[in-house]
C-alpha cells in the first residue's frame, strides 16, 4: 500500500471509528499510461463491489455522453431546444422568480441544450424559490426528482413542464436539478433511443462500465445496501431496504439528472476517461477538448449570483459538474472538477496533479453534518 493509499485508508478508518460514516468504499486513480495505479478499497459495512445509488453523479456521466453526441453531430450544444422538444417553443418568463405564475413576459431567445447543460432552463431548486408559486407549481405538476427520478415518464412531464413558465431568460439563472431531466427528454428524442440504452452504447461499454445502470439484475441486487438520510437531529433513517427489490425495474424516467447505480471500480474507470481526456479501453468517446469544455466554469453573470446561494463563491459550474475557482485543500489545483451525489457519493478529477477520487456510502448528505465526511476525504486524497 502506498503512502497515498495508506493516509486515505487511515482517514476513513477515523470517520468511521467517528461515527461520521459506518463505512466506505472508495477508488483513487494516479498517474498515466504504464505509470498508472487504480486503488479499490472497503472500511465497515460494505464490500469492494457494493452497488450504490450515485444520485447527482448522474450528471457527469451524462453530460460526457451528451458532449460525445454533440461530438458525433447527432446534436449541437448551440442547438435550439425546442427542435427537439417543440412543446416548450416559446415558453414564457416570469417577470421575477417570486411572481405569480400569469405575471409573464416573452423569452428573449431560445433555450439552448447548453443553457440545459449549465442549469440554466429556468427550473429547479434555489433559495430564490423557496415558497414561491413557481416551487409549488413544480411540486404539483411532480416535476421534481430528487434522489429519486419523477414517477412521471418523460413525455408527460415535458406536457406538464410546458405548462410552467421559467423562473427566468433562457440561461440567465441557476436552479438546481430539473434541468438535467429536461436533458433526458432532449437525448432520447434527438436520438430516437432510450437514455439507458444510449447510455450504455455510447458511453459505458467503451469505458468499461459494466455495472452502471438505473437498475440492476436480480443476480446483483444483494449487493446493493440499504439507503439512509439524516433527520432534523442528524439520526440516520432508512428510506430504502437493502437488496431493494424495486431497482430490478427501469424507472419510467431514466433522468439525467439521478437515480444511477455503480461501483467504485466503474467510477474509476469513468475517472480515467477524463484523467486521459476521452480515451477509453474501448476506444476514444470524445475529443479532449470536450472533456476540457466539460470542466469550464460556464457561470455567466446572470447566472452565477444565483449559482453562488448553492455552490458557495469557490466553485463555478461547467457542464454536470462544479470547478474549483481556486485550490481546495492543500496539494490540489483550481480548475478540480466533479460533483457531489446527495446519497453519499462524491467524484472529483484534479487534472494538474494526474489524480482523481471517488468515494461511496449510503448514508445520505445532509443534516447536521453535511458533506464533512467527504470533505475529510478528499483532503486526504490531496495531502502534500
């Protein structure tokens, strides 16, 4: 065990003797070509080939996918949206996010799959909508995913959508999560093709991926654990059981924006693609300049005041992930770029230093003790 592996090791060992997390299981990627090492490990309850809900690292992964689409030419990223989803042509505006839902005014141009790929379609979560008409207008229509995938399928959430105004200008705001599953609805009809299909075609299979889906086999369900979330006093409660028998079914909505489940050993793998920049064992996915687009803080003046309410004023946001705008732990480097999965995953590529991480629990972010764990992990990953 190297001194990285042993200090990451001894790290999570500490959470979990804590209490922070009754376990992890975790991968860290270094190097590059004949020099390369892909680290795979387990403390407490879970196994080095556990399945886990990834939540929001289902959008790095598919926003990969929807730049190697816009690579093939199936799409472009400056694309209207409405050439592929004509039911939201001309979607109005509210005059503010706090108005009422017929206090209106006309786009001042078309959202684009970019403005999608940004956050920027003009629904989703943010402080600036909270107890507004347009959150429970989102509430009632369900237009809202969670960790969880809307029950609605896909074309009758995009008839419910059209029906509730953007919260502001095509890409000119940042509200969390529901633009990612427009970006489902987008994909399968510029495509002609199930997301998870397309997914796995596309994406997965050349970068050796085999265990990433929005479901798995009945073979593999005992290798999924049980989820938790905190409550109000940070007490962890079980939201669903272990062996989960529902996750044998495709959701109605395989959405963009959460609800995949993998391992450690298939997020590695997606860490090495970007680390070798759209190059994969099954062949090159992307250029490398879509992976370095990927990683560009995107936030537009507009946007980022509204961005700044949830990522905080050291993070940018690019394309299904965040960038670090400045260093953040000692030994990493601006431009370190990745996400959080609120079901207790985390994922980040520092491409200065050559090294990428992911760590992976079911104990939900939240509560009392948010994100810390992660936090602690990742520091240890970059300690110099």
């Amino acid at each position: 065990m190297t001194d990285l592996e042993d200090r990451v090791r001894s790290r999570v060992a500490e959470l979990t003797a804590n209490h922070d997390i009754p376990g992890a299981t975790w991968a860290i990627v270094r190097g590059s070509g004949d020099d390369r090492t892909v680290h795979v490990e387990s403390l407490g309850r879970y196994a080095d080939d556990s399945i886990f809900r990834v939540a929001s690292l289902t959008k790095p992964i598919v926003a990969v996918l929807t730049a190697a689409l816009a690579c093939d030419g199936v799409l472009g990223l400056d694309d209207p949206v409405e050439r592929w989803v004509p039911e939201l042509a001309g979607r109005q505006v509210l005059r503010a996010p706090d108005a009422e839902l017929d206090d209106v005014v006309p786009p001042a141009r078309s959202l684009t799959v970019s403005d999608v790929l940004e956050m920027g379609a003009g629904l989703g979560w943010g402080p600036v909508l909270e107890g507004t008409p347009l959150q429970r207008a989102q509430a009632e229509q369900q237009l809202e995913s969670t960790w969880l995938p809307s029950p609605v399928n896909p074309d009758e959430w995009v008839r419910r959508l059209a029906s509730v105004p953007m919260a502001h200008q095509p890409g000119e705001g940042w509200l969390y999560q529901m633009s990612y599953d427009l970006l489902t609805v987008v994909l399968e009809r510029a495509t002609a093709t199930p997301l998870d299909e397309l997914l796995r075609d596309r994406l997965l299979t050349p970068a050796g991926m085999t265990e990433t889906g929005w479901s798995v086999g009945p073979a593999q369900l005992g290798r999924v654990p049980a989820q938790y979330f905190p409550n109000r006093v940070g007490e962890r409660v079980e939201v669903a059981p272990p062996a989960d028998p529902s996750l044998v079914e495709l959701p109605a909505f395989r959405s963009s924006a959460t609800g995949l489940l993998s391992t450690a050993a298939d997020l590695a793998r997606f860490i090495e693609l970007l680390l070798d920049e759209g190059d994969a064992p099954g062949g090159r996915v992307l250029p490398a300049a879509a992976v370095r687009h990927l990683g560009q803080d995107r936030l537009g003046a507009g946007a980022r005041p509204m961005a700044v309410a949830d990522l905080g004023p050291t993070l940018g946001w690019g394309h299904g992930v965040a960038i670090d705008l400045e260093p953040r732990f000692p030994g990493s480097h601006a431009g370190r770029f990745g996400w959080h999965g609120g079901t207790g995953a985390s994922l980040w590529v520092d491409p200065s230093a050559g090294v990428g991480a992911a760590i992976l629990t079911q104990h939900g972010m939240g509560g009392t003790t948010g994100a810390d764990y992660v936090e602690a992990f990742f520091a240890a990953v970059h300690a110099v």
